[in-house]
C-alpha cells in the first residue's frame, strides 16, 4: 500500500476520533484550558523557529558570500535578476502551491484518492506550462529591451532559467507538505540549495573564477535543479506522488480554475510587495543601488522571523477554533502570536538601531545608506509584527477575497507612489513608501478582522480574550 494511502488512514483515524469529541457551542474555555494551549502553541512554535533560524541563516550567509565576492554592481544585477524570477516564478505556480494544501487531504479524507492525485498532477503540469511561457515571454521582452535600448540584458535571461526551477521547487515543496513530509519537502530548496550554492562560489572565487550577475544566476538555476533532482527521486523512494501529468487537466481547471486565481493574487500581491521595490530601485537607480536595498530589505525581514514561525503554527489552530465557533480560543491564538512575534521584533529592531553600521558592513563593498534603509524598513515590519497575524486570520476565515482587495489595494498604491519617489530621493524613498503602505496596509486589515471577523489580531487584543464568548458553529 502507498505510504500516502497509509496518511490517509490515519487522518482518518484522527478525523473519526474527533468527530467523537463533542463541543458545546456556547461552552466557554476554562482558564486552564487556554493556558494548555497556549503552551502548546508556544512550544510548536519554538520548534518551528528553531527550523526557520537555520534557514534564514543559511540564506543570509548565502547573500553575504555573494556580495563579498562578487563586486556591488555584479551583485546588484544577481540580486535584480533574483528578485524578478522570485516574482515571474510565484505568478508560474498560478495559485497552486497554495490549492494543493487543499485539496489533498480534502480529496483523500472524502476518500477520492484519483481526484486527489489527478489535482497534483494538474497542478505541478499547469505550474510547468506557465513557468515555460513566463520564462519564453521574458526572454522575448529581454531580446526587445536589448535591440531598443542597448543595455545589459545577459542578467535578464539568466532570470528566466531561474523561473521554472523556482516555481517547480515551491509547488514540490507544498505536494510533499500535503502528503504529511517535512524533511523530503523542505530540505532540498532550504538547505541543500542554500549551503551548496555559496559553497560553490566560494570555491570558484579560491580558484580564480569571478562570476558575473548573470553567471551567479545561471548557477543558482543549476544548483537548484540539481536539488530538485535529488528531491524527485528521494520522494519517488519514499513512495510520494510527486509527478505532474495533464491526464485529468482539463477537469481540474473546470472545477477549481475560479478559486485558483483567488489563490493566484493573493500569492503574487505577497511577493510582489517583497520584491517589487528591488526591481523599482534596479530600473530607477542603480543596480549597485538594488543591491544595498536588497541586502537591508532582506536583513530587515529578520524582524518577523518569529512571527512567521508561529503562524506555521497557529494558523490550522486559529482555522479550528473559528469554525467550532470556540471564538475565545481563536483570540487567545492570534494574541499569543502578536505579543510573541513583536516581543521578539522589538529586540531585533533595537539591535538594527545600535549596530545597523555593523551589520550592513557584513556585505563588504559600498554600503552608503545601508543602515538608514534597513531602520526605515525595519519600522513597517515592527508595526507588522505589532498587528499580528491578520493575512493568516482573513484567510483561515473565509475571507481570502477580502485579504486581496485590501492589501492588494494598498500595495498597488504603494507601488505607483514609489515611481516618484525613487525618481526623487533614490532607494531612500522607495523604503519610506514601502513603510508607510505596509503601514496602512496591515491596520487595514486588522480593522477589517475585528469588525467583520470578531477577531483583534493586534496587541490589544489580549486584552478582550476574557471579554470574548463562543458563538454556536
């Protein structure tokens, strides 16, 4: 019997076990019982730090061997590159890193096991399609840009290699999470990938081979196919499912296409607000300047490490509790992950404050503004921290629509100011436009959760945990 038939029998198991367990809709929580749970709460969400602290160390180290060895306008072009197959691969994967978490065990707990492995094999296929045609149109504007303007565009088709291999890792990534792995899922694209690359790189540099923008991002699309090799037939061993096939693909996209481009906005508007100041700055500036901006924006997004450790966490938790109707349970959550994720954020904040100098020296050459960039930025991702899980509560709600047109709203604002102001005050103004729509951004949508949704996903809200009473389900 397939392993992911066994992880159907036991989701059942727990699936049947808990259907005994009968809730009273209106049963308030004993203090007892929400200290149980926050601890439990907690205690996961430590682990899930300890995991996303190697990673991020991982990452960073990669970014800062980059930049030592690489000069500041090579690594602005990588980084520029970088930053724009981040963005093309997230709009690849057209929503369905996000759908298959759905509906694989939606599908296998009904018992549909063939419609269940026909919606993996229709997602990873519609994710290689259009990470080819993204892939194909870039290069095809690149070839234009270059024949019209004369600039350097080698970077740019090093940026297309890297789109299906970027979006193929994330849709692996989740199919394998769905499936009930961890290790098999998350260990080729967050540590193989991460140590080999500046391993590699290093080793050239000792041997005398300097790399170029365009030659960094080449190797990073090799080495992460190369992982994702690795993962393919470590996850074909293991009895995964894995493969992408069009058999059923057609059905698939009758069935679910409308809720894939719910899922689709909502992915693309949350990288796009990551990674769309880089490319501002890069077409704007300079791509030495992209490259300082890159490295503070990155650093700066240690702030919420914690924070988005805990929402790996809480956010089937604040899912369950929501729809028992256990809404003093659902507050207790959300207020643990805002108090702990901006307690940790203000110490970082407060490190960035003393030794910002320092830490943007870490990536050698011309770091002019560095450390004002990373403060500026750093400041919207602290009044993010302080309004705690909002993305998560709207979209384990029930309420992903809105999620889009608030923060989508506001970040597409946010993206047409920033034109102006990188024209008028360079990388500087970029960061202070970021700030301030992030800024009224997450206020937003922590309004809309505590007037629509019943829930105070900021700071205050652990405050009203004992106002709060459980509504029926």
């Amino acid at each position: 019997m397939r392993p992911s038939l066994v992880n159907v029998e036991r989701a059942g198991k727990t699936f049947s076990a808990n259907m005994g367990h009968h809730r009273g809709p209106m049963d308030q929580a004993p203090r007892s019982d929400l200290r149980s749970l926050l601890r439990s709460g907690l205690s996961k969400s430590l682990v899930s730090l300890l995991i996303k602290v190697a990673t991020a160390g991982l990452t960073y180290g990669m970014y800062v061997i980059l930049s030592r060895v690489m000069g500041a306008t090579e690594y602005g072009y990588f980084a520029f590159g970088l930053s724009l197959a981040t963005i093309l691969a997230i709009g690849a994967n057209f929503g369905q890193q996000t759908a298959i978490l759905r509906y694989w065990p939606e599908e296998m707990v009904a018992g549909l096991p063939d419609k269940a492995l026909a919606a993996l094999r229709s997602g990873g296929a519609l994710t290689f399609i259009a990470g080819l045609i993204v892939s194909l149109l870039l290069i095809g504007v690149s070839a234009v840009a270059a024949v019209a303007q004369g600039g350097p565009v080698l970077h740019l088709y090093a940026a297309a290699a890297l789109i299906l291999p970027l979006a193929l890792a994330e849709y692996w990534s989740s199919v394998l999470r769905a499936q009930g792995s961890v290790w098999t899922a998350l260990t080729p694209r967050d540590i193989v990938w991460r140590l080999a690359l500046p391993l590699l790189v290093v080793g050239l540099y000792y041997a005398g081979v300097g790399l170029s923008g365009w030659a960094a991002l080449l190797l990073t699309a090799a080495v992460l196919a190369l992982s994702l090799g690795l993962q393919y037939l470590v996850a074909r061993a293991r009895r995964y499912e894995i493969a992408a096939g069009t058999a059923g693909l057609k059905s698939y996209w009758t069935e679910h296409g409308k809720a894939s481009w719910s899922f689709f906005l909502g992915t693309v508007l949350d990288s796009a607000a990551l990674n769309i100041d880089i490319i501002l700055v890069g077409l704007l500036v300079a791509p030495a300047a992209a490259g300082v901006y890159f490295n503070a924006f990155r650093t700066a997004g240690l702030l919420t490490l914690f924070m988005f450790a805990i929402t790996l966490v809480v956010a089937p938790m604040v899912s369950e509790h929501y729809h028992a109707g256990e809404m003093r349970k659902a507050q207790a959550i959300t207020a643990l992950c805002a108090w702990a994720g901006f307690l940790f954020s203000v110490v970082v904040f407060a490190g960035f404050l003393l030794f910002g100098d320092q830490v943007m020296s870490l990536f050698g050459g011309n770091n002019e503004q560095g450390a004002l960039l990373l403060v500026i930025l750093s400041i919207g991702l602290l009044f993010d921290a302080a309004t705690g899980p909002s993305r998560i509560v709207l979209m384990m709600t029930g309420h992903e629509r809105d999620y889009v047109r608030i923060f989508g709203g506001v970040i597409v604002v946010g993206m047409i100011v920033q034109v102006p102001a990188i024209m008028a005050y360079g990388a500087v103004g970029a960061a202070v436009v970021n700030t301030t729509s992030r800024i009224a951004a997450q206020l937003a949508i922590a309004w809309f959760s505590r007037r629509r949704i019943g829930l105070d996903t900021t700071l205050l809200g652990a405050f009203l945990v004992n106002r709060m009473r459980d509504r029926a389900a």
